[in-house]
C-alpha cells in the first residue's frame, strides 16, 4: 500500500475516533425524592420510633408513579411521557424497562411532575401561593446523556422541598395502605397561610371541599407541616376514608362541654389528649390510626406517632420537643398509676363532675383501631368498611346522653357484619373497653 493511503485510512480512523458517531440507545429512567422530616429522627425515644418507616432524615424515596418528561436539550415538545411505575411494578419509580429511545453521548433534559398515579388512584399536588391551578415541574434535570444501550439510568435525587416531602409521604402511604381506595382523584394544596381556606380554621393542615391543604402555622417550631409526616399522612388518611365511604364528619363534633381536667371546645380545635364527641373523636382518632399503619409494621415491635402537643404516653419524650413521639399500641406502660389502656377516664373524669357518657378521646380510638390491626389482623380497608357500615343507619350525632346506639354499640354490630367476632368475650369487644371507646 502507497504511504499515502496509509495517511488516508489513519486520517479516517482518527476522524471516527474524534467525532465518536452517535447511535440510538433504549434506556430506562428512574427518580427518586429526597425528603427531611422533623419526626424522622434516629436518635429519638422511645425506640419504637426507630424502627418501621421514615425514621431517619432524608429520606429516599422512590418516585413512584409520578409524571416523567424527557425532551432534547432545550426543546419544549416532549419526546416521552409517561407514569413512573408505581410499587407494584417490575422497576418502581422507574419508566418501563428501557423504552425510551435517545441518542447516546446527546443531551437531553428530564422533567418530573408534582402528580402522581398509584394503585388507579392519582394525586395532584398543587402549589396555591405561586397562583398555580396544576400540576407544576417538581424539578428538572439539564444536560443529561446516556451511553449505554438496554440499561437504567437513575436521576439524582429531587432535592428535599415541600413539594418533594409531600410526594414522599403520599406516594409512600397510597402505595403501602390504600385502604381499598380505586378510581380517585386527590387534590393536594401546599398553601400560604394567606390562602389556607377558612373552614381549616387555625389547622397547619387540614381537608376542607374534598381537597387537603398543607399550610404554615407561624406558632409552630418549624412552622411548615410538610415537614411533619404524621401530619401529612393523618389528612391523607381522612382523604382515603372519604373517598371510600363518602363519609362525611356529622354535627357535634369538637365541641364538646369542657371536663375540670380535659379541654375541648371550639376555640382548641381538636386535640389527641383533648375530649370530643364520639363523632369526632371516631374519625380523629382513625386518621391517626392510619398514620400509624402507614409507618409503623403490624405485628412488629410496636406502635409509635409523632404529635405536637400530644399527651406523653410512656413519660419518655420531655427531651424531643416540638415534635413528641408517643406509643400508638396497647395500654398504658406499666407503673404510671393509670387503670387501663382508657385515657379518658383515667385523665378527664372525677367523679362526680362528669359522666364522660357520649364523650371520646382521639387517642383512645387511634389505639383502639392499632390494636385491631395488630391483634385481631383488621387491614385498613376492613377498618373502613366497619366505619362505613357503621354509619349507614345515619349520622353520629354525637350527642348520646342516655341513648344506647351509641358509636361503640355500632362498631360492634359493623364488626359482626363484617366477619369479626365482636362477641364480649372475644377481642373486638375487648378492645373496646380496654381502650376506653365504650361509653
Ligand atoms: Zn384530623
């Protein structure tokens, strides 16, 4: 061979070997949520805390179902979008096993959406302060290339912002519990204190006209209840009894004839270690039950919730101030001087100034509903269903002074309904009166 074509066949080598000619690759994307908590604190007692879910900041949660886009560097038409497979997929918070087609070595830009859909249930989150009405980019990823052809790519984490600490929960409650909820579309608000809707009253969160607002209370240490999870998780367990039952929170509720030693009333809102109606006392103490079941394990170690305000259980939580953590199972730890798992009583009542007789406590329903999780193997979607039946016969008025169809009368005859045994000697009614909802 001439030297010249030498030159020539190296000059085409090292031609190829610069340009790099790209080729079309599959691949697959996955996202994940980075999210701080308050109330995820490895450090904190009692140990119960420590275990189960979301006990340590940040966590990583993967974005299951949410909206992914993927567009050339710059460009403004997507070139793919799709759900992320949610929790009962083959790759959770991944697209489906390498099916978008790229360039390798070009970039692109990758864009995920505050909505999500898990288990045919989709949840928008919306933004209000920033005059938003839809879903908005929860973040965006520029200037991102794929080499290898038929693998997963996972996106940095979407860093740790209201938005992302909202998605985590949610994501992560609907796909552990959805309590028998399909079909749905929930409307998520992150508000201002300024747009936080007027039947929320001084809530940090709360669900008012179907939707769940998450707001500031400026009295808070921190103010932002997206930093809280149990607080997320109890409006998002209204949210899933709702939608479920079409239930609706009867009349009397939080207003309830102060105790010499419990408050309630209009004016302090609704409170674990307050005293309420049974109606509201039902439905405060389930969503709090459904926290509960969202980051704790049935039938393993115990029980453990985070509150602002809330009673200290088990004595152990005078170091952990704002957030309190206390046991969600069971009686009262031993040696305190308390009579049984009844909170009420033991705390709101003397005789002879009060009856308690149509009179709740949220805490004893929220340990009621764990025990009958725990012990008696009810899934949340049971639970609902008993409330539900429970109420069909028409509402709780609250009020049941001297009436024996009294809320506690009707879960034992839902229960029935529903397959359990809720004969006195057995569990249910056990429960009942161990945990003080009986009156
Ligand atoms: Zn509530």
């Amino acid at each position: 061979m001439a030297a010249n074509r030498w030159w020539a066949l190296f000059a085409a080598l090292f031609f190829l070997t610069l340009s790099r000619p790209a080729w079309a690759i599959n691949i697959g994307l996955c996202a994940n949520l980075a999210a701080s908590y308050t109330d995820a604190d490895s450090t904190i007692t009692p140990a119960d805390a420590n275990t189960d879910y979301f006990n340590s900041s940040p966590v990583n949660q993967p974005a299951y179902g949410m909206w992914i886009e993927v567009y050339n560097s710059g460009g403004s038409t997507p070139i793919y979008d799709n759900w992320l497979q949610d929790d009962n997929g083959t790759f959770p918070g991944c697209t489906v096993a390498a099916n978008i087609t790229v360039t390798s070595g070009t970039p692109y830009d990758v864009k995920v959406f505050s909505k999500m859909k898990i288990h045919n249930d989709t949840v928008i989150l919306k933004k209000r302060r920033s005059g938003q009405s839809d879903a908005i980019i929860t973040y965006k990823w520029t200037g991102v290339s794929f080499t290898t052809n038929n693998a997963y790519s996972v996106l940095n984490d979407v860093p740790d912002t209201e938005m992302s600490r909202i998605l985590a929960v949610l994501g992560f409650a609907l796909s552990r519990k959805d309590g028998g909820m399909s079909g749905q579309t929930i409307n998520i608000w992150d508000v201002d204190a300024a747009s936080i809707p007027s039947g929320c009253g001084t809530s940090i969160a709360c669900n008012s006209g179907g939707d769940i607002y998450y707001g500031v209370d400026a009295t808070l240490t921190p103010p932002d209840a997206t930093v809280y999870k149990s607080v997320m998780a109890h409006e998002f367990g209204h949210q899933v009894m709702n939608d479920v039952t079409v239930y609706t929170i009867p009349g009397p509720n939080y207003n309830a004839p102060t105790t010499n030693l419990c408050q309630s009333g209009p004016t302090n809102g609704h409170l674990r270690n307050g005293i309420e109606w049974h109606s509201a006392a039902v439905v405060e103490g389930f969503a709090h039950f459904y926290a509960d079941a969202v980051f704790n394990v049935v039938g393993g170690t115990g029980c453990a919730d985070f509150a602002k305000n809330a009673i200290d259980w088990d004595l152990t939580d005078s170091t952990n101030s704002p957030v309190n953590p206390y046991r969600c199972d069971d009686s009262p730890v031993a040696g305190l001087g308390l009579s049984t798992g009844d909170w009420e009583y033991d705390n709101c009542y003397t005789s002879p100034f009060n009856s308690l007789q149509g009179l709740a406590n949220e805490y004893d329903y929220e340990r009621f509903f764990w025990d009958m999780a725990d012990k008696e193997g009810a899934s949340v979607a049971q639970l609902i269903d008993i409330l539900s039946d429970a109420n069909a016969s028409g509402p709780w008025n609250g009020n049941y002074l001297g009436n024996s169809d009294d809320v506690a009368a009707r879960l034992v005859s839902s229960a029935t309904l529903n397959g359990f045994d809720a004969s006195p000697t057995y569990v249910w009614n056990t429960e009942i009166v161990g945990n003080g909802v009986f009156r």
